[in-house]
C-alpha cells in the first residue's frame, strides 16, 4: 500500500481530525447537573457536581500511562481503544441508573480520551513531518476542532436535555463511528521519528521544571480551579436565577466556545502587539466575565458576561503554550507542558470541593471566580512593573 498516496485522501485527513473532537466533550454534560441532583436527592451536590469534572481524574492515568501502551501495542491500537472507552463508558449512562456506576464509567471516559489526547497532535506530525505546508494547516485544524466537537454537542444536548438527563450522555455515540473509520481508514507508518538524543538526566529535569514552569504549573491549576466551576455551576445558576431552563445553560457554554475560537486564532498577533500585557488583557476579560455572569439578572448581561469569558478564556492555554516554550529548550518543552497538563486535571478534579468549601450558592461561587480573577490580575500587573523595572536598571 502507497502510503503517501493513503495521506493524501481526504478521508483520511477528516478521520485523522475527528478523534480530536472528544477531547474536550467531558463537561459537556454539566447542563443536566440540576435534573441528576433531583433523580439522586440521597447524593450530596458536591458529588453530583463532580461528574462534569471526574472524567479529568481518569485522564490524568491516561495520560500517565500513554507512553507505555503505545510502546506495547502501537500508536492505533491505543487511539481505538481510547474511541472504544469513550463510545461505550459515555454513552453507557443513557441506560444506567446507578449514581455509582455512572461516576466509574466518567472516571473510564476520561481515562480512554486521557490515553489518545496526545496522539492527536503527534500523529499528524509524525505523518506529515515531510511535509510542513500541510502539517501546519492540519495542527490548526486539530486545534479547532477540539472547540468543533465541544460546541456541536453543546448545541445538540440544549435539545437533548429537554428529554432527559439520560438522553444528554447520547452525544458521545459518535466515538463508535469514528472508532470504525479509524479502523478502516487509518494507516500509521512503522517508521516514526524518535527523540533518542533525549536523555532525561537531574540537569534537564531541573531545566524543564525551572521556576518559571513551576509557577505556569501552580498558575494553571489555580485556574482550573475557579474556571472549571462555571460548567457545574452555571446551569444551576441560570435555573435559579429564572434566567433560563437547562438548555439554556447548554447554549451558554456554546456561545463562551465560540467566542474564544477567535481569540485562540488572534493570539499570536495580540502576543505581538501587546507581548506579557497580553495575559494582563486575558485575567481582566475572566475577571470581568464572571462578575457580569454572577451579577446576571436578566438575559442580555449574562449573554455579554459569556462572550467577554470566552473572549478571556479563550487566550488562556496559548499564552501557558507559548510561555512554555519560551521558558525551555524545545527538547524539553513535552516534558514541562505534560507538568501543565496534569496540574490543569488536577485543578478540574478538585474544582468542585475547592468551590463549595469557598460558597455554597452559584452565584456566590461565581463571584468568587471572579475575585479570583482580579486578584491574579493584579498579581500580574505587579510582576509586569517590577520586570520592567529591572530590565531598564
């Protein structure tokens, strides 16, 4: 078989792409949190909360033991079984009525995206390594179609969700389709290329774990944390406000997905233009985004609160990104960002504990995101000055 020629198609490429819209699609559910918490009236909220975020858990081991498995049985092999765990432990909740049981098949869906996550990405450059004009426009594609996946199901579960809470854990059956037509489609080479001048010694750790990582790792698990409380907070929110049903809440998330596509996108040139002031810009769009979500009493300011988040939000990983790779070696820059990685499942994991030892109530929880927010911008601000300072003395 002419692989060149098997690259070339456009199946391919599309089947290539389509594992990588499932990546983010574990929170997706947090709109029918309000009818979980009813069907479950034994289950404290905590707990409840937590399904948006424990699939995080599972992919922390994912991601742990990914190396591993693909060493043992193949780049393919795992991406299927990954696509497997996700088509089958997502969508298993439409038909199981145990609380349990649905918090471990969370925990195994994040686990099957946690051991694929990253050949998503290495795939497409081990594939198209001989060939930059199409590994760019591929990596740019893969990187959108991350949001592609989360916004479609957002979209699809506003209806879903006036059915049933069950019926919104129908939208990962797409993980079966893709499952066969990467089985059908997907060709990986034998051959790949291999980093073997890397050489994990206490000097490189050191340099991959400098100080600046150290604090991109603590900062991203801080955000985690309060970020990650508008998926499980906001549908109670906007239902207890009389804001809007649980669709509602669904159509928000939406609209926070899109409006950070094109933020993502202008990164490099706001990076450019305004250089650190750039994460200056992101912490006061958060800031201010939650404040205007949390102060929401009618529609039009929680809509703009959802656009300036997504507008903030959306800026968040490619600056962590970039500061990374100007931070460390590009040898070394895998190993800081997988530290990132796991500190921002972490934070997801943890999230909903934090929040509810901080305010019980969703707006209150809400608020203090934002106070969060405001207190990392002003950090920034400072860090900024006395950077400045120095560099003129």
């Amino acid at each position: 078989m002419n692989i060149e020629k098997e690259v070339s198609k456009p199946i391919f490429k599309a089947t290539l792409l389509a594992i990588s819209l499932f990546i983010m699609m574990p929170s997706v559910i947090s709109p029918a949190l309000p009818l979980i918490e009813k069907a479950f009236p034994n289950i404290p909220r905590v707990t409840v909360e937590l399904l948006t975020t424990i699939p995080n858990f599972g992919e922390i081991f994912g991601l742990l033991i990914n190396p591993f498995l693909v060493k043992k049985i193949g780049r393919k092999k795992v991406i299927l079984i990954g696509l497997a765990l996700v088509g089958i432990c997502g969508t298993l909740p439409v038909i199981v009525n145990s609380f349990w049981l649905i918090f471990i098949l969370r925990i195994l869906l994040g686990f099957g995206i946690g051991i694929y996550n990253s050949l998503a990405v290495s795939l497409i450059m081990m594939i198209y390594e001989n060939n930059k004009t199409e590994l760019n426009r591929l990596l740019g594609f893969q990187n959108i179609m991350n949001d592609v996946g989360y916004i479609a199901s957002a979209f699809i579960i506003c209806y879903l969700v006036t059915l049933s809470w069950h019926a919104v854990f129908w939208v990962y059956i797409l993980a079966i389709t893709v499952f066969f037509m990467f089985e059908h489609f997907i060709k990986v080479p034998k051959k790949t290329k291999h980093s073997s001048g890397k050489h994990f010694s206490l000097s490189n750790i050191k340099q991959a774990f400098n100080s600046n990582i150290i604090y991109l790792s603590i900062l991203t698990l801080l955000i985690y944390i309060f970020y990650m409380a508008l998926a499980y907070k906001l549908p109670s929110f906007i239902v207890d406000f009389h804001l809007g049903n649980e669709s509602m809440a669904s159509l928000m998330l939406a609209v926070i997905a899109i409006t950070g596509i094109p933020c993502g996108i202008a990164f490099n040139w706001l990076y450019i233009k305004l250089h650190q002031w750039v994460w200056v810009l992101c912490m006061v769009l958060n800031a201010l985004g939650f404040y205007l979500i949390s102060s929401a009493r009618n529609t039009f300011v929680l809509v703009v609160g959802c656009i300036v988040l997504g507008a903030g939000f959306g800026i968040v990983m490619p600056y962590i990104f970039k500061s990374i790779s100007l931070s460390v070696p590009d040898q070394l820059s895998n190993l800081s960002t997988t530290l990132c990685l796991i500190m921002m499942d972490i934070g997801a994991v943890i999230s909903p504990f934090v929040i509810s030892i901080i305010a019980k109530n969703s707006d209150k929880a809400l608020l203090s995101s934002a106070i969060f927010f405001g207190i990392i911008t002003l950090i920034e601000v400072a860090r900024n000055i006395y950077a400045s300072l120095k560099y003129k003395n």
